[in-house]
C-alpha cells in the first residue's frame, strides 16, 4: 500500500510502558463522519402482521471495498440497530415486546439460544417449536433475527444428559481438580463433537427462515479468568501437539524453556504465571508459550464450530462476538486475542461496558483497531455501562463513538432487566414498564435509522495519530502492567487536545514501515517485538 501522507505513529515501550513516536506512511480513509446532532422524528408504519408463508430466504454477504465493510442483505447494505432478548424468558410478552421495538426503530434483535434450550432431554431429540414460533413473530414485525448458539466455557447450558454420558468433560485448574459446575473444555472429544452437532442441526433447521440475518456461534468464548486456562488431559495432549509442530525437536524445546525432557509426551504446561516477564527467565518464556497456546487453540475451536455453520448455511454470514477483555489487562486470563479469534468470522462483533462517560473511547479506538486490522464489518454485539444504567449522555456519546471508529452494527444490551446477569442492563424493568434508558436510546436509534444509509457510505475519518498495538506483549503482560493501559490514558489524553486517533496492530506492519531497527529482543521464546526506541 502506498502511502498517502506520513502519520503520526506510536508505540509502547515494553520495559516501562511510556509511549514513543514512530514514523509511518499508511494510505487511511478520509472525510469525517457525520455530527452528533439532534434526533428528528422517524416514521415507521405502526406494527402490522406481515407474514407472508411463501416468504423467500434472505441472503447476506459482506462488502468490502467501499467507504467501510459492510453486511448487505440480498445485495443491499444493512445496519443492523437492535437489542439482545432473552426470548425464552419471555414468551407471553413477545407480542408487545417486538412491536415495542419496531416503533421504537429497531430492525434487529439478537436472541440466545442455548443447547439446553433445543436439545433438551437426550442426544438427537430436537425442539425447535418455541424458536421456530419467534422466528415467526420476528417476521411479522418485520424484525431480522441473530441467535445466539450459545455454549462457551461460562454459559451454564450444557444439557444434563450430555453430563450423564461423558466422563472428564470439564475444565480442569491448574491445581488438577475439574471445575465444579458446567464448564466444559472445547478439547473435550465427546463435547465438541456434540455441540457440533447442535450447530450444524441448528442451522440446518432455521436457514430458510427470513427473519434469520447471520448466527453467532458462540457468546463471548473464553477461558475461566481465575484457573489461567484448562488442564484437562485433552488440553494438555493438544498442547504438547502444538509444541512439537512450534519447536521442531524436544533439543529446541529444552533449549528455549532450559529444561530436560526427554520426549514431548511429558511435557507439563506452567501452573502459574511468572513473576517477571524479564528476557532472561526461562518461566517467562514457557508462560508465555501456554498463553500463546490458548489464544490459538480457542480459535481454532471458533474456527471448527463456524465452520459447521458455514457448510450447514452458505447463505448467511456467521458473527463472532467477543468482550474487549484486551483493553483491561485480563487477555493473559482469557485466553482471548483480537488478532486471533476473528479469524474465522464474516462479522467482527465486540461487547463492552465502560465505567463512565470518560471512558467512551474505548467505543472508538476498539472499532478502528479491529476494522483496520480484520477488514470486516464491525459491529457492537453489546454495550451499556458497567453498572447497567447509562444516562442519556452516555448512550448518545458511546454510539457516536463506535460509529466514529467504523461500526456498522449496534445493539443495546439488554431489552429487559435480568436477575440473571446482574438485574438492571435493560431498557425495560422486569415487568416491561420502559426506564430512563428505552426513551434515551430510543432517541439514538431515530438518529441512526434516519441516517443510516449515509453512515455506512461515509468514509471513515482520517486519524491524525496512529498507536501501535503491542500484539505480542498484551497476550502476555497482565493486570494493570498490560501495555493497553498506557496506550488508552495516550489515546484519552490525544482526544481530549482534539486529535483523531486510529489503533493499528504491530504485526500489520511491514519491516520497512518502522523506524530504523535497533536490536530486537528475542523475548518469549524467540517472538520478536517491534524495537524498543528509548
């Protein structure tokens, strides 16, 4: 890529977390997005039955190419504005509750479906009657559906007969006893083969439903952020697996992790996380290769599983959703990277709670970093604030964000309160009266539908500064010593002074492109890292 203009460019210095300047020529979009203005009224036809037996599939492709990648519905763009439901938990409201949402202006909703949900009572029976009654519902309104095929390590879904017929399917510590609970491990063989299964039946049913837009595979997929990852005996076979194919010979191995195994077969991974990240420390080194391990072989579970939904139904697009643990120094914990596990989405989706108005930008540099980085259609699966009661102020100003930094998705989380997660995140309370947040977001939405069809054709705004993203260093450094601390108080202190800031991940970078190389730490276990300029 040729360069346009040189750009302002930072890094993260890996000793001490101070930030320098770099100079780079990237070619960057232009034109600034829309203003922030008022919310004019938006004219919706009153909720009416518009079923229609003889309906035909949609189809969904991304574009990519344009002023920003975005998800098209039988060749035309589409911004998906919505909210999650938990729709099982409300079945007799579903009829005030989607024609709430459609006068409201949403034109999407994005539903959980758990395995327990459809195959309930043992392996092979499905039950899709109270889906495929919403799905209807859905499209009487006029209303796209994103289910949500939940499973991950932390979802409590997974059916009791599946419990009954497998033996060490959960995660287990690092101190070697199973997790009590539902907490599967992905590299169980009976697990995954099973969810597999409840993917691939899933999509096969619902395919030809038109209110279906894309599915999520998965809901924020991770591992347990207190057991460092899992030490079940198929984990660990896998990881030794993926030594062999990183280090060649058990010789290199040694020599990395200064150890003496005499075959990869008993190779153990690290049980606790090292008290220095210094170059010269052996448990650094072999810490940092288990982190490594997690990140690939989460994704390569993400991976299996779209890849089921993509053969059951090439004709829509598969979304992974993930929280933004990367930003607060709990990637290590989660074994979660940013450049990792889209690998094998169509849709890039992110759920985030900032604490505070302050901290929105989050919204912005989260968005830009992973539509520079991925090239797909980005989308906010999820946000609210922390607490769950984001004021007027903050929704507006967390949308102009995300929408400012390339998202071409939005939805609030969630449309009802919930006791279980956490009791107040909805727009309406448990007994559906709307709160402050419905007439506040209901605002931003009337702003977005009215000009939806220019934001997605408007080219992204051209940042005055770049910050590198310290790929390699996040996924090892934790808490608040994770260089991504230090790059959000610099990406803040920029804005505030009215500068745009973009995110571009380090391994985008081309050798030429940095500043003139000084030594390069061969640093967890020979993983280079861009130079350290002091």
């Amino acid at each position: 890529m040729l360069p346009e203009r040189p750009a302002d460019v930072w890094g993260v210095e890996m000793a001490t977390g101070r930030l320098y300047r770099m100079a780079v020529g990237l070619m960057l979009l232009g034109n600034a997005v829309l203003p922030f203005p008022g919310t004019p009224p938006l004219s919706l036809p009153a909720p009416a039955l518009m079923h229609n037996a003889q309906a035909v599939p949609s189809t969904t492709t991304v574009r990519t190419g344009g002023a920003r990648p975005i998800l098209q519905v039988n060749g035309k763009p589409f911004m998906p504005i919505g909210v999650t439901y938990h729709f099982t938990r409300h079945q007799s409201s579903w009829a005030s509750d989607l024609s709430r949402m459609v006068e409201m202006g949403l034109n999407t909703v994005r539903i959980d479906l758990g395995w327990r949900d459809v195959e309930p009572y043992w392996e092979g029976f499905y039950d899709f009657s109270v889906l495929d009654r919403f799905l209807d519902q859905a499209q009487a309104y006029g209303l796209k559906v994103v289910p949500v095929l939940s499973h991950a390590t932390m979802d409590y879904n997974t059916p009791p007969w599946f419990w009954l017929g497998n033996r060490g399917w959960r995660v287990t510590r690092w101190d070697g006893k199973p997790m009590l609970g539902d907490f599967p491990s992905i590299n169980h063989p009976g697990y995954r083969q099973a969810f597999g299964d409840y993917v691939r039946v899933t999509v096969e049913h619902i395919r030809n439903h038109p209110a279906v837009l894309a599915y999520q595979v998965l809901n924020e997929p991770h591992y347990s952020q207190g057991e460092l990852g899992d030490y079940n005996p198929y984990t660990i076979k896998r990881f030794r697996q993926w030594l062999r194919d990183r280090y060649g010979s058990i010789e290199a191995l040694n020599d990395a992790w200064t150890m003496m195994y005499s075959s990869f077969d008993i190779v153990q991974p690290e049980r606790m996380p090292p008290v220095s990240d210094a170059i010269w420390d052996p448990h650094a080194v072999r810490w940092a290769d288990w982190r490594q391990f997690t990140y690939q072989n989460l994704t390569e579970f993400v991976d299996y599983l779209n890849g089921i939904a993509r053969e059951a139904d090439p004709g829509h697009m598969v979304l992974v959703a993930e929280m933004t643990w990367w930003w607060w120094g709990e990637q290590p914990y989660t074994g979660v990277s940013p450049t990792d596990i889209y690998r094998s989405a169509d849709v890039v989706g992110f759920d985030i709670y900032p604490e505070r108005l302050h901290d929105q930008y989050y919204m912005s540099l989260n968005a830009d970093m992973l539509s520079r980085f991925w090239d797909k259609p980005v989308w906010v699966t999820e946000f609210n604030t922390k607490d769950g009661k984001a004021t007027g102020e903050e929704i507006s100003s967390f949308v102009e964000r995300a929408i400012e930094g390339g998202a071409t998705g939005i939805f609030f989380f969630g449309w009802r309160d919930n006791l279980r997660d956490g009791g107040s995140y909805g727009l309406l309370d448990m007994l559906g009266r709307p709160k402050n947040q419905y007439a506040e977001y209901k605002s931003v939405v009337r702003w977005l539908r009215d000009h939806e069809g220019h934001l997605v054709e408007k080219d992204l705004a051209e940042p005055d500064v770049l910050l590198i993203w310290p790929s390699r260093a996040v996924e090892v450094q934790r808490g608040s010593s994770s260089p991504a601390h230090a790059l959000y108080r610099e990406a803040r202190r920029l804005i505030e002074q009215g500068m745009r800031v973009g995110v571009l991940a380090d391994i985008r970078l081309a050798p030429e492109d940095t500043m003139p190389p000084a030594p390069i730490p061969q640093r967890y276990g020979g993983t280079p890292l861009l130079p350290v300029v002091r």
